[in-house]
C-alpha cells in the first residue's frame, strides 16, 4: 500500500478530530481538543497518513523533551499509536510503520518512541501496529501494568471490599459534579504529597479546561463527609473504557473505606452506560520496572485483571 505522510498543521485541526470520532482505536486523548491543552510544551510532530489524497490514519506525536532527536507518539498523553479506521491492517499496517520511519528520517530524528493502545480501548481488534513494529525491529522498552475489570466477565469481589463498600457507605454520601473539581483537587494534591511526595501531572486550571472541553468523557464522582469532599475519581471515560484517571482519598477517608463507595458506584454506572471495561489505571514505578504490589492487589479485589501498556523504541 503506497501511504504519502503529511505533517499535522492546525489547519487540519477539525478534520482530525472528525476523524478520530470514526476510527476503530481512537480515545479522547487521540484528538487536537485534548493535545492542544499542552500549549507550546512540546514541538509537535503528528502526521496524518494518506493513501491516493485518502486519509487512512492518524499518528499524533512530538518530539521528545531535551532530545529534539527522538519523537514520542505521544509525550503528553498514556499512550499514542496510530488511529485508524480498520483500512491499516496486515501488510497495510507494516507499510503505513516503514511510511513513518522514512519520513522521521529525512527530519533527522535518530528514533521513534511508540506507546500502543492497550487493546481494551478498540472497538474492534487493532493491534496490527505491534506486528508490524516487530516486523521493523522494534524492541520492547517499557511495560506498565495496569489493572481491568472485564465488566461482562468480571472476577468475584473479594469480601474485603464488599465490607469496605457496606461501611463506607454508611458514612459518605456520593455526588457526580465536576463543580467538585478544585475541592477534589485540594484532596489529591495532598493525597499525592504524602503518599508519593508527587504533584498531579495536569494543573486544575488544565483539568479544568479538559473538562469544559469533553463533558461527557471527563467525569467526577466524589465521596462527601459534612458536605465536604473527601474522596474521589476522575473519569476519562470512552464508549469502551471508564478509565480512573486520578484518584484520592483524605486520612479522614480511608478511615470509612470511602473509596469503595465511589469505585462500587462508578462500576456499576460503567456497566449500566455500555462500556466494556472499568481500568483503574497502572500502579508502576521508576518506568515499569516497581510494581506497587500493594495497590494492585486493593484494584484487583473490585475483580479485575492486568493489562499491559507497551512502550516500543524503533531506531530509524
């Protein structure tokens, strides 16, 4: 298949997103709506590929931070890949790779970083890309592991968290706002101090902003104690997957088991709303190589699985 790559301009803003609303293994993370909120953080470095003036996928990427030299597919988001509409599979795809690599060649980029969908976010199988990355020689440099509730096969819930849920219910009231947003925040900021002497990765004036720009797929439900919040999840959520995106809890919280009722909750909606999947996000260290064993363990008791986010470095 004979695939003409063309660099992302702003122009294509509009019929990039149109796109990604079609495309078997695209997310909100895919879209100009969300990668535009980074502002000038990053040089960009998105291509849009064609076939015959026919857009057939999207590759939304830049270059990497303090190596100008490397394109990260992409550093402001989980994971990138290419975003297609099932016309990429097979030869097709092992084309559309060695497409990419010529073009980042003659920009002089020495190597492509390439974060693939996990597969519970396609619609139908897609994974083409990591076939055809092998067939180029692309060697495996990260995996995270994050854990997944199959929400029409899930796995029994333990007990521990079937009483966790039953106390704190007895304690918390729930409530869906993203009015919530900066009391959440405040929980986090401090919940990701003492736990990790860490910062959350967006500002609240950018979740903010995401927010007010994908209402339906950024969601919040919250834990309230005296009408204060206390405990909470932010939801990225698409047609397949609710995937926590940050979660907190205050002292005072985890005294209740408060965060059972939020994930007994959102569970439940998830699987009411049609979605495949509920991901509780990775629970890794110092890239992938320290699993937090202990935090996997309290997602897996909701009944969930391991999923694996592959990270592939191609040297072109």
């Amino acid at each position: 298949m004979n695939i003409n790559i063309v660099d992302y301009s702003a122009e294509h803003a509009q019929a990039w997103d149109d796109w990604c609303r079609e495309c078997d293994n695209a997310t909100l993370l895919h879209t100009r709506r969300f990668l535009s909120y980074h502002g000038d953080r990053f040089e960009d470095a998105s291509v849009l590929l064609m076939n015959e003036e026919r857009l057939v996928g999207l590759f939304p990427a830049a270059r990497a931070t303090g190596d100008p030299d490397i394109v990260v597919s992409h550093p402001g988001t989980t994971y990138g890949g290419i975003a297609h509409a099932g016309g990429l599979h097979g030869q097709r795809m092992i084309d559309a790779i060695g497409a990419l690599k010529d073009h980042y060649r003659n920009r002089g980029i020495r190597r492509l970083i390439y974060k693939v969908v996990p597969f519970i976010y396609a619609r139908v199988p897609s994974q083409d890309d990591v076939y055809a990355l092998f067939r180029h020689g692309a060697q495996r440099i990260r995996c995270d592991l994050s854990c997944t509730i199959d929400l029409q096969h899930q796995r029994p819930v333990s007990e521990r968290r079937k009483r966790a849920r039953r106390k704190a219910c007895k304690a918390v009231s729930l409530r869906a706002s993203v009015g919530d947003l900066p009391a959440f925040w405040a929980v986090l900021t401090e919940t990701l101090a003492r736990r990790h002497e860490a910062v959350p990765v967006h500002t609240l004036d950018e979740i903010a902003l995401l927010a007010s720009r994908f209402p339906d797929e950024i969601q919040l439900r919250c834990a309230v104690m005296d009408d204060r919040v206390v405990a909470g999840v932010l939801l990225f959520c698409s047609k397949n997957v609710w995937h926590a995106q940050y979660i907190a809890s205050s002292e005072s919280s985890n005294e209740v088991n408060a965060l059972d009722a939020v994930f007994g909750a959102a569970i439940e909606e998830a699987r009411a709303g049609g979605a495949r999947y509920f991901d509780f996000g990775t629970s890794n260290e110092s890239a992938g190589q320290v699993l937090n064993d202990g935090l996997f363990r309290f997602k897996s008791e909701f009944g969930g699985g391991g999923v694996a986010h592959e990270y592939y470095e191609l040297v072109i």
